[in-house]
C-alpha cells in the first residue's frame, strides 16, 4: 500500500485565530462550532492512525497578519517536541514593497519550505479573501513572489477559476518557484457552465511547468465528504496535470466539520484506484516529497 504524505494539514490554538476566537461568522465551509477550539499535534496524529501517513506539511493558519513568526516559531516548536509536520508553508505579506526582511526572519526556522497568501476572490462574499480578484497581476506581489526563488521556497497559489488566466502569467513571471495550486482550483460553480470555466483555467495552468496541483479540500463547497465528486475532480485534475503534478492534502481539521480522516484517505484512494500504480504513488508520496522538499 503507498504510504501517504499529507501535503495539506493544519494544527491550531483557538485564541491565535480571529476567526476562531472572536464572534462566529458566516464561513465557507458552513457552520464551524466543533472546530472552533484547539486542533494540536497529538489530536492529528490520533486521526490518521491507520491511515498510511508517513509525512505531513503544515500550511498556514491566518494568525494576525503582524504575527506571521510567532505561527512559525510554534509549529517549528510542535516539529522539535513531536517530529510533526515535516514541512511549514509559512505566511508572508508579499504585497509590501520588499518581503525580504520578512523571508530572511522565516528563514530561522528550518521547517520553513514555502509560503502563502491567499489571493482568491469571489463575487460571493462568503467565498471572498483577498482584497480585490486582480492581485496576481500586481507587480510588487509578482515581484516578491520571485524573490521565493532565491530561498528555494514554493509558494501555495489559491484562486477560483475567474483568476487562473492571471495566475498562470504569474507563475510564467516567476518561472523559478513551483506554485502549488490549492484544492484544485477551488471547483465551487458545479453547473456545466462552471466546471467548463474551470476545466479551462486548469489547462492554462498546466501549461506553466512550475505549477502542480493539490488535490485537497475538496469538499469545501459541499460541506461532506463525496466519493464521487472526489473522483470526478481528481480524473480530470490528472488528466490535464498528469499524476506527477498531482499531490494529496487533507486540509484537516476542517474537513472533520463532515468526515473522518480515514473515511476522507478511502474517498482519494478509490478515486485513484484505475491509475496506474506510480501514477498513485505519485499522488499520494512522491509529488509532494519532491515540490515540498521533505527529507526522507
């Protein structure tokens, strides 16, 4: 059986999420009670017992935006105690004017393989992160975007369909860092009119060589756990990406809101199931060790 990286996973502390901590507000992923307390370490590690998981990357949590270090500094703390993440996509506001003094305080932190800001927009406000739908094309984020390429940093590239076009200009403006493309292109328009939007933002993405998709989140806007729609997105997500180009993600513990872990790893591994064995293999292990360059 594969053994398994998760290349998405989250661990948290309630009182360092706004969103947690403060009054409940409407989310994109419905109402969010069970979750809105402490998610640590040991509590993921008790979900994917059983589950073949042999490595995880911890990607950022939006902590207060001025304590982007303090976020890493506890997850490197929680890799030091436990051996758990092996990898921290860190946060970083790439749309001040240099983030280099922001890298080079992350840099510290050896876990510290990519980064991310969340540059999806929507017309529906509850969709809605970013500050306008154009961010892809600022040149001050595209330039510090490219100044990952001199850390040996990805960076973790969230859009909805509209902004792929733009998103894919900018990975070609910064052919030297791998973007990795959140939830595959965040599917939430499932009329034919929206997956065929959809279907051609992913080709134009895929025609970047430094983009790869993860396959995460997928039950996002469906609030449950779909071996189907699963399946329909991982076929088609491979198909025009190839396997190779293709990573697992659990995005837990918010998919606990409508699953378990073991019940959300059987839905990918039976939407993988009539692909080739490295083409698995690829998913589940070696696309993400390589893109999140996890030790062995």
């Amino acid at each position: 059986m594969t053994a398994i990286v998760d290349g998405h996973h989250h661990i948290w502390r309630r009182d360092d999420l706004p969103w947690l901590s403060g009054p409940m507000q409407p989310r994109i992923f419905g109402p969010y009670e069970p979750i809105r307390r402490d998610y640590p370490i040991g509590e993921y590690l008790d979900d994917l017992a059983g589950s073949d998981v042999v490595r995880s990357v911890y990607v950022q949590t939006n902590w207060a935006n001025s304590r982007f270090e303090d976020e890493t500094a506890w997850v490197q703390q929680t890799a030091n105690e436990s051996g758990w993440p092996h990898a921290i996509v860190a946060y970083a506001d790439f749309s001040i004017d240099d983030v280099r003094p922001q890298l080079d305080r992350l840099a510290r932190y050896p876990l510290v393989h990519g980064a991310r800001m969340q540059l999806h927009w929507h017309e529906n406000q509850l969709y809605r992160f970013a500050a306008r739908p154009d961010l892809c094309t600022d040149p001050v984020i595209r330039r510090n975007i490219g100044r990952l390429a001199d850390y040996g940093w990805s960076f973790d590239l969230q859009v909805f369909a509209p902004q792929m076009t733009d998103a894919a200009a900018l990975a070609e403006a910064c052919p030297d860092v791998t973007f990795i493309l959140q939830h595959a292109g965040m599917l939430e328009d499932l009329s034919p009119e929206g997956r065929s939007a959809w279907r051609a933002g992913m080709l134009r993405l895929a025609a970047c060589p430094n983009v790869v998709s993860k396959l995460s989140g997928l039950g996002t806007f469906i609030h449950r756990n779909d071996p189907a729609h699963i399946a329909d997105v991982v076929t088609d997500t491979v198909a025009i990406f190839g396997a190779g180009r293709c990573l697992f993600g659990s995005n837990f513990p918010i998919e606990k809101l409508w699953t378990s872990y073991r019940d959300l790893v059987g839905a990918f591994r039976g939407a993988a199931e009539r692909l080739r064995p490295d083409q698995r293999e690829a998913i589940f292990n070696t696309t993400a060790t390589r893109v999140y360059r996890l030790e062995l």
